[in-house]
C-alpha cells in the first residue's frame, strides 16, 4: 500500500561476435542495444527516477569517440534515453542502416559493450550528476571507465578518508563518484605497472597500447578497491579497452544472474528478464555468487573470480516479498507460502467464520501472496468438508452433501488504485482528503454488518496509507471486521543496504513499540538504550551491538500490532480492525535461502549497519528527549 524506492537495477551486455554477425542472423547489428532495451524495460520497476546507459566500442581508431553515455531523469526516462540514441540514425538511408561496417566505424552507439542503470536514490541526491553510469575519462583507452551499481555503501565517510589520504580530490561526496575514483584510480596504478613492463620489454609506441589492453586484469583493480565496501552491491564496470565486469558483495546482499552463450553474455539484477530478453530456460541462467565477479576481456573471454572471501549469505528477503518480479519461478512459488503460511493466525483472527469472510489484495504485488493464502483456504476448507461428513455417521443424503460441498472461500477484488489521483497527490497538492480517495471500493463485494473483510498487503511499514486511505475507505463496506495481513514481518530497522525505507521513527512498529514503553512507565528502557548506543560510539563499528533491539524486546509481536490498530484507526471507524503479521519463522520457511531479514529482525550483516541504527536511535532520542 506504501510503495517503496528500492536497489536500482543493472543491466551488462558484451556481444562476442563482430556486429556483421548480428546483421546477418537478426537482421540487425542494433542487436545489443535492442537487448539493453529489454533487460532495462523489463526491469522497470527496479528505479522510476532515472535511467543511463554507456556503449563502448572495440575498434575505434585514434581520434575517434569509442565511448558513449546517454542519460535521463523521470519515470519515462527509459524511452527518452532510447530515443535519444535512435535519434542518431534518423537520417540514416536503409542501406546505411543495414550496413554494420558503416555502423561500427561512423555511428554513436554501435559497439559491442553496452552497460544500463535503473535509478532510485539512496542517497536523497537528484539530478542529471548523480544519474548512472558514472564516467571517467583519460587519453588511455584502458584508463576510461564507465561504473553504475545496484548498491549502498554504509562506510561512504571512512573511503572518502582513504583515498584523499591517497592525494585523490573527488569531485562530489556521494557514493558512487567516490566509488568510481577509487576503482579508477586502482585502475589508473594497474596501467601503469602494466606501462612500465611493457617499457621494460622494448615496446614503443601503439605496441604498448595494444599490450596493455591485452594483459590488463581487472581481478587486480577490484581486489584492491572493494575489500572496504560495507554494504550491499552489484556493481558493473566497462573500460575504454573493452573489458567489462559486475562484482557481488560477499554477504550476497544484492541479487545478480548471468547467462552466456556463443554470441552473448548478459548479466542483470533479475532471472526472469534475462530468460524473457533472450529466450533461454531457468537453468541456463547463473547467480553471481558472494564476493564473486564476471570479468569478459577485451578478446570476450570470460572468466569468473573470487574478488572478496565471501561471509555468511544474507541475501535480501525483502526481493522475494516484493521487490524482484514475481514471474521468476522461485520467487512466485515462495510468494504463494508467505500467503498460505498465514492461515492459522487468519483464522483466529476471523474467529474461524470462513463462511462469512470476504479475502482480497491491495496492492498488486500483494496478489501472488494472495493466491497462496487463498489455496491455504481452500485446504482448509476441504479438511473442514471431509470432517463435517465423516461427522454425518450415515449415508449422507444428496441435500446433505449439498450443502457441505457447496463451501466456498470468497474472494472480491475489494478496492482499486486511482494510478492518476495517487500522482497528483505527489506533485505536493492538499493531501488529507485526497489521500482518503486514492482507493476505490468495489460496493455490494461483501454483505453489510455480517461479513469479515481479509485484505493482505506485501508489507506495513509505515502505515500514513492505511490511516489516511485503507481503513477508511473499507469501513464503507460496513464489514463486522477488518483484518489487514502482511505476508512480511514488523518491519522494525531501516535499512541501509539500498532499500529507501523511513527513518527509525517513522515506522509503525517503532512507534508502536515506544508508545507501549511510555504508556506502561517504561521510559528508562529508551534511556538505557541511549545511553548504552551513545557509550559505544568510540569502539570499532565491528565491536558494536545492536542495542535498538531491547525497545522492542519487553512485547510480544501481538501486543506490538495491537498497538499499531489503535494508532492507524481512524476516528470513526465503525469496523473492529486487526492487524495480522508474518512471523520471522515463517519468513525463513517460505524464502530459505534468502536470510537476510535485518529490517525486521535487527542482526544486520555487516558492521557499518549496526554503527548506523545506533546512530539512528541515538539521533531519534535527542531530537525527542531530554535525558
């Protein structure tokens, strides 16, 4: 219901055959730049504030442009940055466009590397500047680099330390330009040992170009820029030279797949957009491993490397909830246990009256976890039928088997977004009786004072779009009661790993919490935490505790959404309203081999994540307190 800006998503492309070779077989030499075009649109609802691409070519001669960058800002940015690229060939004659020779030697755009970004920030900076992929430039073709990243650094202000203390100047203080001195100026020192060599052999002139380009390493340059990356990334990389790579982090934090053949190697942050651009089944397609890189070389030999040891796996929980697309076979099927895994709690909510229960969705994404809960149902429901007749202790008559077997879960598509109503609401217009109508009720889907209304929800995090929208717009269906069900946990920390979710005090269950400890004159616990956050702010961030944790420990889970009711209720409400939340258990059982669930449970995988909530808490207190 409150849609969240999330991780970003990146696209990799190296074609491995001459640009003839496509027109040839496709019809095309635009072959590589179609297939950016799918990878990114497919990905779209990775980063609706911003795309970019970057194009590199392999055969450009001195004096010639052999890289690109194409970038743009808003929801639509996808189709203007494509449109600007083709732009380039409009006054192309069909035998120019057909003519791949003509491309690679006259045509911006018509090269052999092609690299794509989604972008959300992470950082709260806007702008063209801040747009991926990031360039740097130099006269040495294998100097020039290109980066854009999935990712957010926890430890942003310790590397900025680092390499000014190495004389660097970078130009802004954000993530990713820091990132890209850092790589490049790793880069820069591997050209250079690579330049000395050369020398040392005799070579002169382009022989040195040409021999450095054939044995640079790109292991090396990310060997010795990423080991003090705290965070979550997939970062991707192509040089003037024509080497390409995307790096993972070694807790797996961020998602990235790959695929090669004959012809292509592709990598994106999604399975499924790699398996509908190119046509190719689940098995073909790779996760790149924790800690691991794909490299291609100048001469599209791949290989894979193991860049930083890799920790203990905490791959993002919050893809499989909602993020990544649920058309990846995997994560459709563990959407559909996170629904079904609901049904016990749902039923003591509904005091187990399934006859007079309506069950639906708000938002989409929330409808494949509804579709598990809904065959969660239906087994219950034929468990229930079968126990009813063998209770019959007789022949049962056709009448009575009737009447069993004519049980239905009854489910209604409840309540539709107003897409258009929600955007002008954005644009900073009066909010507050707006906001009330951003949904709309199908009326007569549920009988008046008599049925129970089931809706669930990917995730509550913040719960402004219940107060202001939900609740009140249900209650005019008049149901008995109103159960809203999250298929994830109480999303209780921020995260700091890519995912804009609210600062501490924004989130409902946080709120929550306090309010209990206040209520029940438990405020030295608020004091206690503080105190202990502020007296570790001088240890090593890998020394330090999570102490956040003990404002939430005194309560059950129940008590915690029982307060979050009285809080999000509307004056007014007539309905009784219960909120029904996923357990952790029954997170890890539904997404096993995604385990990392720091939002709601607080173990945040790496260091800089613990040093930041402290931070957060500590922040929160002395804006609020005075102790």
């Amino acid at each position: 219901m409150e849609p969240l800006k999330h991780e970003c998503g990146v696209a990799l492309i190296r074609l491995l055959k001459p640009l003839e070779y496509y027109q040839e077989k496709y019809g095309t030499w635009m072959y590589g730049l179609n297939k950016l075009y799918l990878l990114m649109e497919k990905q779209h609802n990775r980063g609706q504030e911003a795309a970019g691409l970057a194009c590199v070519k392999l055969q450009a001669n001195p004096g010639e442009e052999y890289m690109f960058r194409e970038r743009g800002l808003g929801s639509g940015a996808i189709t203007e940055i494509f449109s600007t690229v083709h732009s380039c060939f409009k006054d192309l004659t069909p035998e120019q466009m057909a003519d791949a020779e003509y491309a690679k030697q006259c045509l911006p755009f018509a090269g052999e590397l092609y690299m794509g970004h989604l972008r959300y920030s992470t950082t709260g900076k806007s702008g063209i500047s801040y747009v991926h992929p990031f360039l740097r430039r130099n006269n040495w073709r294998a100097k020039n680099l290109a980066l854009c990243g999935n990712f957010n650094l926890t430890n942003v202000d310790e590397i900025f330390a680092d390499i000014t203390a190495d004389g660097q100047h970078p130009r802004k203080y954000a993530d990713t330009y820091i990132m890209l001195e850092q790589v490049g100026h790793r880069l820069d020192r591997e050209v250079e040992r690579l330049y000395q060599q050369c020398k040392e052999e005799g070579l002169e002139g382009m022989d040195i170009t040409h021999a450095i380009e054939d044995r640079i390493d790109l292991t090396n340059v990310l060997k010795t820029s990423s080991p003090k990356w705290d965070g979550g990334y997939v970062i991707c990389g192509l040089t003037g030279s024509g080497e390409s790579f995307a790096v993972r982090d070694p807790w797996g934090i961020r998602p990235g797949f790959w695929y090669m053949d004959d012809e292509i190697m592709v990598l994106a942050s999604e399975r499924p957009v790699i398996q509908t651009a190119l046509n190719v089944p689940a098995d073909s397609v790779h996760e790149l491993l924790p800690g691991q890189a794909i490299l291609v070389n100048k001469k599209g030999e791949m290989r894979l490397a193991q860049i930083n040891e890799p920790k203990q796996k905490k791959a993002c929980s919050f893809e499989r909830i909602y993020f990544s697309r649920g058309s990846d076979m995997d994560i459709y099927r563990e959407r559909k246990q996170l629904g079904e895994k609901l049904v016990d709690p749902i039923l003591k909510a509904i005091d187990y009256d399934v006859v007079h229960t309506v069950f639906s969705f708000i938002p989409n994404t929330a409808e494949v976890a509804f579709y598990g809960m809904l065959e969660g149902f239906d087994n219950y429901l034929n468990q229930l039928k079968v126990q009813r007749i063998e209770a019959l202790g007789h022949k049962p008559s056709h009448s009575e088997l009737e009447q069993i077997l004519s049980q239905r879960i009854r489910s209604e598509k409840v309540a539709i977004k107003d897409i258009k109503l929600r955007t002008f609401i954005a644009e900073g217009n009066t909010r507050n009786d707006l906001a009330a109508h951003v949904y709309d009720i199908t009326y007569g889907s549920l009988i008046p004072y008599e049925d129970n209304l089931v809706i669930i929800d990917d995730s509550i995090v913040r719960g402004t779009t219940l107060k202001q929208s939900i609740i009140s717009i249900l209650d005019r269906l008049h149901p008995k009661k109103i159960v809203i069900v999250s298929s994830s946990p109480q999303v209780r920390y921020p995260d700091y790993y890519g995912i804009d979710m609210a600062s501490m005090e924004q989130f409902i269950a946080f709120k929550a919490a306090i309010a209990l400890l206040e209520e029940r004159g438990m405020q030295r616990v608020i004091e206690d935490v503080y105190l202990k956050s502020k007296a570790q702010l001088s240890l090593p961030k890998e020394e330090m505790v999570n102490y956040v944790k003990e404002i939430y420990a005194p309560f059950t889970d129940e008590e915690i959404s029982a307060k979050m009711v009285e809080l999000l209720t509307p004056a007014g409400t007539q309905a009784k309203v219960e909120i029904v939340y996923q357990t952790l258990e029954g997170l890890h059982e539904a997404c096993p081999d995604h385990e990392g669930d720091w939002y709601f449970s607080g173990d945040y995988p790496t260091p800089g994540g613990v040093k930041l909530v402290n931070q957060a808490f500590i922040d929160y207190v002395e804006q609020i307190y005075q102790f």
